[in-house]
C-alpha cells in the first residue's frame, strides 16, 4: 500500500505498476499549465475538483497552494509527487465556476491557478468569522448504553435521551439547555466513550438589512411591461439569452429588473445584479430591499468577515437577491436564475489587476456556462453591445424610449465658453447663463447638480515664463494644486509636495500661477456667490468612506443641500426627484483620451442630463465646452443615442478599431528606457513572427510605441497592440504566443491586457 508518509516521496513498490487517484492541479503562480499529483489513500474522500489543495513544487518542493481541476484514476509514476494536503473542508468552486475559471484564464492570458484564486476572496477562503460550534453525537445506540449502564444519573439520562431523539449531530449548547445537563456531564459521557463530540465552523447569522417592505403604486408603462413580458418568456424558457435594455434616463429600468428578479424568484432561483461602482449601491439596496426584504451585498468596502459571512449565506442559498460590484460577479449562488448588469457601458467593470477581465464579459460568460438569461441595462450603451445587438445570434434589444409617467427629456443648452472674457486662470468658471439658472433654482427651493470633473483647485501650477507647469518627478505629469493645505498631488502616483510659490528652475524663479479649475475651486467660488446655498462637493477627496457618500445622498434626496457639485462619482444612477439643473462646466475634461474618446463624452454628458427633471419638475441642462462642435456633444444635446452610435461605429469601421476588432494591449515597463525600447521592438518582432507563422491575415500589430503616459510611477512606459478581425484569432495568436513562451520580455513588467478599456 503506498504512503505518503514524507511528501517528497511516493512510496511505490518497485517492479509492480501501481495505480491511484491522480489530481490535475493549477497552482498559484506564474505558470501557464496545470501539474499532476498522486492522491494518496488518506486525502482521497476529501480531493475533488475544485477543493484547494498544497503541493510541492519543484526542486526544493516548495509547498504552493492551488485548485484541483480534475481527478481520475491513473498510473503512479516513480515521478509523480504527491499532494502534501487537502486545505478546506469544503469546495469553495463548483463545476460551473471552474468551467468560467478556464475561459476568464485563457481569454485574458492569465494563469488559471491564479484567476480561480481571484475567484474565492481570501476571506472566504479563511471562513472569516465563522464560529466554531460543538456537536455532539452517540457512538452506538441507546439501548445499548442503558443496558450495559443501568444505573445512570438522571442528568446523563436525560441528556442521553434527547441525543437518542435526533437522526443527527446536535449542537452542544442546544442540547444542554434541552436535557438540562452541564457541560461536566457531558464530558463524562464522552470519556466513557457513548458521546461523540467534534467541532465545526460555521457561520453566525448574519445582519439583514432592516427596511419596510412596500411597493410602488404607479402602472407600468406599455414599453415596461413588454420589456418585462419578454424578460419573462426569456426566464421561462432557462436558456442562455443576452438582453439589452435600452433604456433612456428615467425610463424605469429599475422596475424591469425587480420584476425580472420576481420572475426568477417564482422559479425558486436566486439573482445576482451587479452595479459599477460602491456608490450606486446604496440607493439601490435600499429599493430593492424594500421589494425583497433581504438582499446580500458585495463590494470592496466590506470587511473581511462581512465578505465571508455573505458568501456563506448565498452558498446556502439563504439569500436570493445579490446585489454588489466587480467581485458579487463571482457570488457562489447554487440557483442561479438572473444576472443584471446595470450600466453596462461603465469603464469601471474592467479588472486592473491580473486576472484584467471586464464584469460585463465574465458576467455574459457566466449566464452561458449556467444557462440562463442575463439582461444589460444602459442609456448609453456600450459600441460592443449595440454591435452584439446588431450581429450576433444570442443577443437581442429590449427599448425604453420614453421617460416614466411622459416626462419629458430635459432641455439641454450649449455654452461656448470661448465667448466670454477670459480670466486669467482660463475661461470663467460659470458662464453668465448657468449663474443665472442657479440663481433661479435656488430661488424657487429646487436642487442643482454640478459636474467638474476634475478633483482638487486647479489642474496646473504654471510658470508664466518658462511656460511649463510644475511635474511629478515620477511621472512626468502636470502636478493638481489641492488648496486646502497648499499641496502638489499627482493624481496617477499620489507623489506630493507643498506647492511652490516661485518656478522652480534656480535661473527664473518666477512666481508661479495656477490654472483650470477643479472642484475645490468650484466650490469656493459657488460658496462665494451663493452663500446661503447649502452646499457639498463630492469627489474622491471628500467621499472617502461609503458611509459618507450615503450619508450625502440621503441628506440631498431628503432636500437638506440644495447643490451638489462633484466629479463623474455623481453623474450615474441616482435619483432625485427634485434636481431642476444639470450644469457641466467643462465638457472636453469627460472624455478619455483613447479611441473611446467620443463614446465616453456621450455616455457621461447623457447620464449627468439624465439626473435632471426626474419627476414634476421639469429639467434643464447647461453644458459648457469650449469644443462645442463636438459630434457626440451635439447628439447628447438631442438624446439622440443612434445618431451618436452610427456616426461613431462607422469611424471605427474605418480604423478598424472596436468593435469591428478585438485589441490586445501589451504595457512594458522599466526604469531604464533604452534597455525598454529594444525589448518593446525584440518582443513586437516575435509577436509579428508568430502572426505570420500562424498565416493568419486577420490579426496584426501596431506599435511598440510610448504610451500616452509615456512615464509613470518612475517607469518609462511601451505599448504594442495586437489587432485581430474576431475573438477566436486573437485567442489562436494569444495561445500560440503563450505556449511558445513568447509573451515575455526583460523588463519590469509586461502587462497583457486583453480587450483594454483604458489605453492611457
Ligand atoms: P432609470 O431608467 O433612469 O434607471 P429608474 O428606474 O431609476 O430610471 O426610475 C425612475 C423613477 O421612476 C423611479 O423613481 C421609479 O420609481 C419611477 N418609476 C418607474 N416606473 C414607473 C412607472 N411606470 N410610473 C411611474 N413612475 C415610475
Ligand atoms: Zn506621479
């Protein structure tokens, strides 16, 4: 019989050919393939795919955590390892979950060991506080103890007798108060041998969240309950189905989710909808609270035992409603019948660390594995979705055109801030039409909403001389000027110093001015003109906790401020029924600086129009730019999304860019710059020789070239992209490229992002 008694050896009896379990396993680390291990005897009840494992690796065996993938019977070579221990007393990832594990690794080149670690959080992992709770049990039948005991205490009878009466293991403290006894009985009986006692962790109950249930009591409107009647057929039907809800702000998605989620409630499964960011949880989970009664929620501001203890209530299937962001996208739900992702547009839903998977993707990926519908919310919806809409067989749209209880659209006006006197910091800040608005609004007790977004006073500490701003020595970036203490602040490294006050360069020395505002400016100035407005900025600076953003969205939704300014954190979602005005006083700051340029000044200028006129009150919007001829401003003006996306898909068409492609971006970077370009070029060589290898016409690359942030954090920064025609040649090139070992270079780092989201 073979021992592992020393994990370094199997024992094997030389000369017969032994066999046993054998376990595939994807350990945690760098490594782009799957080891086997031999099962000995003693963990065999406990391997099972997905069940965390330790195994020694490599020379040293080094004991390394990983998943088991597979198990089968098979030959124990002389050189098979075997595993060192089985580390959970339960499988954390199902067949499902692996199988969504596989596809997350391959598709966006990551270890598979890795992406199913990502997978589990660690504090699930760890059963973060979980309670270890006593059971007791007999060893034998209870005739069989009273007969070789007849003279039993009435205590250890008792307490006997109410073990007799249960099928299985009681928790000891129940047990206890139930027979009467102590703890000292209890022992006794265990020392005699009749009573098993063992220990398991469990988790406590976990807090609910406590709000009243009602229900609304407007009529649906034609389009939701045709939107709601196909989401029905497409839950009935448990099949795999993509549903775009396309719906214009204030056209009640929301409701079409709750009923959904009823619709798969009805069919005894649970829900999962996944929201961008924190902050749009908040409102949300108190909506959907007051439908449900309870409902889970998972985002990054969780504690590691609230993490945990969630998990665990929905691995039981004790919650059926799981709201959360990136993470929830995991949730272990047994029955899952729904996915939702609400704004499905948002850049937010893509992972920044390894594995850089988007949500939404992993979220379609996962409704396919499970079978069953997922439903995308959006008033502006991302190219690829409308693409997917337009040409693939499992998608289909679902329309809102119209506002709830006929409101109207908000009425939206361009002010070419190039038309004013400009002051010296740049063009003023308020343009004489939007004051007068406010002013107005106040007067008549509505609320106004305010997007700069950009956080801190001013974007630029200038040097009227040299013509130069003050830079991040890292990162080679315009230094913010953040007012309350004076500082410096690079927004991409967190490096700060006290601003100067005099150009730095020893031979100018002149006095340095500050330039564009930024929010804290916004609001001194808004202070300043409006003083008896109540007033709150809202930006990464001031909202650093959850529980403070909640707090300002339930003092502005109860009217105790009557303005709000802040950066695109207020832009999405919410819902305010008394928000009148709408200003954005700095248009061309929304947007990104990629290929998405356009789509994101679209989507944000829609949604922030869309906070305004959500109920009686009729909305007005001010948008100021000094680009006014902007296309997809002026489609935003009308809220004409298809204009918008037509003009827009048939310009990436012509560059071929996404999505009419799938990109691949490859970030290298090192301190060292000429030792980064001939590794960019080396690494772009090998990568074109493999495309030809591969004779595939449909996939090129373009670059290396420096990225836009051609230096960050002291790294220097290459890019290269890989452009393919569909998803199965990028994937043909990518596993070619891994399998030779050719995504590498001797640089710092190399990141692979496959379908990028931001390319600065
Ligand atoms: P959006 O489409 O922007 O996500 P919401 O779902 O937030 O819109 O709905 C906007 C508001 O309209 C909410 O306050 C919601 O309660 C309300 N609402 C939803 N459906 C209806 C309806 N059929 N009639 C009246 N009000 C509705
Ligand atoms: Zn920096």
């Amino acid at each position: 019989m073979p021992r592992a008694a020393d994990s370094r050896f199997l024992w094997v009896e030389e000369g017969e050919p032994q066999t046993g379990l054998v376990a595939t396993v994807a350990v945690d680390g760098p490594f782009d393939r799957t080891y086997s291990f031999a099962v000995p005897d003693e963990w065999r009840a406990r391997i099972a795919p997905g069940q965390r494992v330790s195994v020694p690796l490599g020379k040293r065996n080094r004991l390394t955590t990983g998943f088991c993938i597979e198990t089968a019977e098979g030959v124990w070579s002389s050189t098979l390892k075997p595993i060192h221990a089985a580390l959970d007393s339960e499988t954390f990832l199902g067949p499902r979950m692996l199988e969504l594990g596989a596809w997350i690794a391959q598709h966006y080149c990551c270890p598979l060991g890795r992406t199913l670690t990502a997978m589990v959080p660690e504090a699930v992992r760890r059963q973060s506080g979980f309670l270890r709770v006593r059971y007791a049990q007999l060893r034998m039948p209870l005739e069989q103890i009273t007969e070789s005991a007849p003279r039993l205490g009435g205590k250890q009878r008792a307490l006997l007798q109410a073990l007799g009466a249960r099928a299985s293991p009681a928790p000891v403290g129940e047990l206890l108060t139930e027979s009467g006894a102590s703890a000292a009985t209890l022992a006794g009986l265990a020392k005699r041998g009749w009573v098993k006692v063992a220990t398991r962790r469990e988790p406590p109950a976990s807090p609910t969240i406590n709000v009243p249930l009602s229900e609304p009591d407007f009529v649906l409107t034609d389009e939701q309950a045709a939107a709601i009647k196909r989401v029905s057929a497409m839950l009935d039907a448990q099949r795999f189905r993509v549903g775009l809800l396309f719906g214009v702000s204030g056209s009640g998605k929301t409701e079409v989710y709750v009923r959904a989620i009823r619709r798969a409630l009805e069919h005894g499964g649970q829900s999962i909808l996944l929201v961008p960011e924190i902050a749009l949880t908040t409102q949300l989970v108190m909506r959907l609270a007051a439908r449900f009664g309870s409902v889970a929620v998972i985002h990054s501001g969780l504690t590691g035992v609230q993490r945990s203890l969630t998990w665990a209530d929905i691995a039981a299937g004790r919650r059926a409603v799981i709201i959360g962001t990136r993470s929830a996208v995991f949730a272990p739900c047994p029955q899952l019948k729904l996915i939702v992702v609400d704004e499905e547009q948002e850049a937010s839903y893509k992972n920044l660390a390894a594995p850089r998977f988007n949500v939404r993707d992993v979220a379609i990926k996962r409704a396919q594995v499970e079978g069953i519908p997922i439903l995308l919310g959006s008033a502006t919806p991302s190219l690829e979705t409308w693409f997917n809409c337009q040409r693939a067989e499992h998608f289909e749209r679902l329309e809102l055109p119209r506002r709830v209880r006929n409101l109207p659209m908000p009425r939206v006006h361009i002010v070419d801030v190039r038309d004013f006197p400009q002051t010296p910091a740049g063009p003023p800040v308020l343009s004489p039409l939007l004051e007068k608005r406010l002013a107005e609004t106040l007067a008549r007790g509505e609320q106004a909403m305010l997007l700069m977004n950009r956080r801190g006073y001013a974007r630029v500490i200038w040097c009227p001389r040299c013509k130069r701003p003050v830079r991040c020595p890292n990162c080679q970036v315009s230094m913010v000027y953040h007012a309350p203490r004076a500082r410096a602040l690079c927004h991409y490294c967190h490096h700060s110093f006290d601003a100067p006050k005099l150009c730095p360069d020893p031979s100018c020395q002149t006095p340095l001015v500050t330039l564009g505002a930024g929010t804290q400016r916004v609001e001194e100035l808004l202070q300043r003109r409006f003083p008896r407005a109540r007033l709150v900025r809202v930006d990464s600076d001031t909202m650093t906790r959850a529980a403070h953003y909640q707090q300002v969205v339930d003092d502005f939704e109860a009217r105790r401020i009557d303005l709000m300014v802040g950066t695109q954190m207020i832009a999405k979602g919410l819902d305010f029924p008394f928000v009148s005005l709408v200003g954005v006083l700095s248009a061309e700051n929304v947007g990104s600086v990629d290929f998405r340029a356009q789509e994101r000044l679209f989507q944000l200028i829609t949604q922030v129009a869309g906070r305004a006129g959500r109920n009686e009150l009729p909305g007005e919007v001010v948008v100021q730019t000094a680009l006014p001829e902007a296309l997809a401003l002026l489609a935003a003006v009308r809220h004409d999304y298809p204009a918008f996306v037509e003009g827009e898909l048939a310009i990436r068409r012509l560059v071929r860019y996404p999505p009419y492609a799938r990109l691949t971006r490859l970030i290298l970077s090192d301190p060292r710059p000429a030792q980064l370009e001939s590794e960019a070029q080396t690494l772009a060589a090998n990568i074109r020789e493999t495309i030809q290898a591969i004779g595939e016409p449909h996939v090129d690359l373009l670059g290396p070239h420096p990225c836009v942030l051609e230096r960050l954090r002291k790294q220097y920064r290459y890019e290269l992209l890989i452009r393919a025609d569909s998803a199965v040649n990028m994937q043909r090139v990518l596993d070619r490229l891994r399998g030779e070992k050719r995504l590498r270079a001797k640089v710092k780092s190399l990141v692979v992002d496959v379908d990028p989201v931001d390319l600065s």
